[in-house]
C-alpha cells in the first residue's frame, strides 16, 4: 500500500523518510549512510557537468554572434544586393537575420543565468552534525550495547549494576524520529509466576541488545540530512538541464537561422557574377558600336601593299626653265618635308 506521505514524483517527504529509516541493524544503517553520500556525491559531479556545458554553449554563442554581426552589417550598409533575388525573398533574408540574432542572444542569456552564482545551494548543518539530543542519546546506546565484562559471584555490588543495566529499555528521542502508526519490535523481558504458572521455573534471560547501537542510531539520522540536501541539489540541477537544453535549442534555431541567410547572399553573389558576365558579352558583340583604332604613318605601316604607289607630277626647274617631274608619295606631303629639310629630290625617283 502506497504512503499517504509520499510527495509527487515517487519522493519522499521529511516525516516519511525518518520513518522508514526506524532500522536497528548496525550494518544496514551503515550501507544506507554510504548511499547517501554517495547520492550528494553525484549531484555535486553532475554541477560540474552543467556548468561546463553551459560554459561551452556561452562561447559557441558569442563566437557565432559575431559572424551573425557581420552579416548584418553588409545587408544594413547594402540592401541593394538582396534586389537580385526572386519574390518575397528581399524581405525573408532580414526577416531570418532578426530571428537568428534573437535566437543567439537568448542562447547566451540562458547560459549566462545558469552559471550564475545562487543562494539556494545548501551543506551540511554543524546543528545537524553536532545535535546534543542525538550525540547523547546516540552515546548511551553505544554504552548500552557494549559487551558485559566479566562478573565476580562474590561481589553483590557489581550484580546489581549488572541487573540495572539489563533492565534499561532503549528509547530514542521523540523530537527527533517521530513516532510510527505502526508497532516495533520489543525486547522480551523475563516470564513472571503468573505466567509461567509455577515459580519454580527458571527465568529466561533477554538476549543483548545489538552492537554499536548508538552508532547506528546516530547514522540513520545523517542519512535522513544527507540525503535531503542531495534530493534539494537535485532538484536545482533538474531546473539548469532544463534551461541549457532551451538554450541548445535556440542555439540550434540560430545556426539554422544563420545556413539560411549565408546560402542566400551565396545566391546574390552568382546571380550578380552572372549578369557582369553577359553584360560584357553584349558589349563586345555589339555592332554599332565604333571600335578605336591606332594612328599609324603610311611610310611605318607594316606590308608594302598597304603603301600607296608614288606619282610623278611636274615642278618648275632652273636647268630647264620649265617643269621636272617630281615623286609625290603621299599627296604632296612628304615632297613639301624634303625641300624643307634639304633633301634632294632625286632620291624619290
């Protein structure tokens, strides 16, 4: 039958633990303390964990970011390069840049909060550990339990107190295990007359109380504190995983976010390759339009087809009072360079 006391989630409430720790075996109490301990040892490894991960989530965030910056500078400086793609898409590409650098800041938010120093963190009591009701009761126990030495037949002092101490009935304390609806184990105690229904039976001794009693008093009720604090560690570490995993997600939503924005300038760029390349293409086939060419002198020209025949025209002469014909190479222009440099004519001839 389920516990009424048992909270939500298959834990355990302060009163229902304490009870059912009411244990005398010296060595279960023992393996329940190594338990214990070794439950808040995991959760203070499983702190180093989540910081670490968080830690890495904040510097995979700030690096992206800043790729994200740069991005955002180009379409902020150049809105012009988004006018080469087709559609809606001129006005999707920043609407998945404001998505990603959303995304990435939060990311960061979240790592940043779960690696903030908290209040809520609890240790060990010193009023837990050094309880003087538990440290007493614990104590007496322990003095109880220990073996009888040796006692003399002859020495009625030392079988009185032996008597005394077989007649102590170990009660813990109320304020500390409270008490069970349900009834533990007694100790026998000797038969009387009455039952026994002579008086000359023999009494039958009551078997001794167990070995380090007290001990395992004084365990059971570190094991109940340890293990209070380890479920309270817990309970934290539940709620950081929780947050980092909403962090990693909207780290993955900005790498996302980021493919989609680089892929589309990839496609303005080749979009805007392409054009320059067939707008040089057009320039070049174009038949209107004039082409430059490089003055050259006829005399310099390359090929002799290319240079025009000389042609003999007549010029006055002192020797015959007349006309001599002259060579006119080029029209005029170089028999007008040779009489004013001095050349004679002759060499045209």
């Amino acid at each position: 039958m389920k516990s009424s006391a048992q909270t939500t989630g298959g834990q355990l409430d302060a009163d229902e633990l304490i009870n059912r720790l009411r244990l005398n075996s010296p060595d279960l109490a023992e393996e329940l303390y190594k338990i214990s301990k070794e439950y808040l040892a995991s959760e203070t490894a499983r702190e180093n964990n989540l910081n670490a991960k968080a830690t890495s989530l904040l510097t995979a965030s700030g690096l992206s970011l800043t790729v994200a910056f740069t991005f955002g500078g180009m379409l902020i400086q150049h809105p012009e390069y988004l006018s080469s793609l087709w559609g809606l898409w001129p006005y999707i590409v920043p609407i998945f840049y404001g998505v990603a650098l959303l995304a990435g800041l939060s990311a960061s938010a979240i790592a940043v909060w779960s690696l903030l120093i908290r209040g809520d963190y609890v240790g060990i009591s010193e009023q837990d550990v050094f309880n003087p009701s538990v440290l007493i009761d614990s104590d007496r126990l322990d003095f109880i339990s220990l073996p009888a030495p040796a006692q003399s037949k002859t020495s009625p002092l030392n079988q009185a107190e032996q008597q005394d101490s077989d007649n102590v009935v170990i009660e813990p304390s109320s304020d500390i295990i409270p008490e069970s609806s349900s009834p533990e184990p007694t100790m026998p105690v000797e038969p009387t007359a009455a039952s026994a229904g002579a008086e000359t039976q023999p009494p039958v001794e009551a078997p001794p109380p167990y070995p380090k009693s007290g001990t395992a008093y004084y365990r059971r009720f570190m094991t109940a504190h340890i293990w209070q604090i380890a479920r309270t560690h817990f309970d934290i570490h539940e709620a950081k995983a929780k947050r980092i995993k909403i962090g990693q997600g909207l780290f993955f939503v900005f790498l996302l976010m980021l493919a989609a924005i680089g892929v589309s300038l990839t496609i303005v760029a080749l979009i805007q390759q392409h054009r320059l390349a067939a707008s040089s293409q057009t320039t070049v086939a174009s038949p209107g339009t004039p082409q430059p060419v490089a003055a050259q002198h006829p005399i310099s020209s390359a090929g002799a087809s290319s240079v025009m025949p000389p042609t003999m025209v007549s010029t006055p002469s002192a020797s015959d009072g007349g006309t001599s014909p002259k060579v006119d190479v080029d029209g005029g222009g170089t028999t007008q360079i040779a009489r004013d440099a001095g050349i004679p004519l002759n060499l045209f001839r």
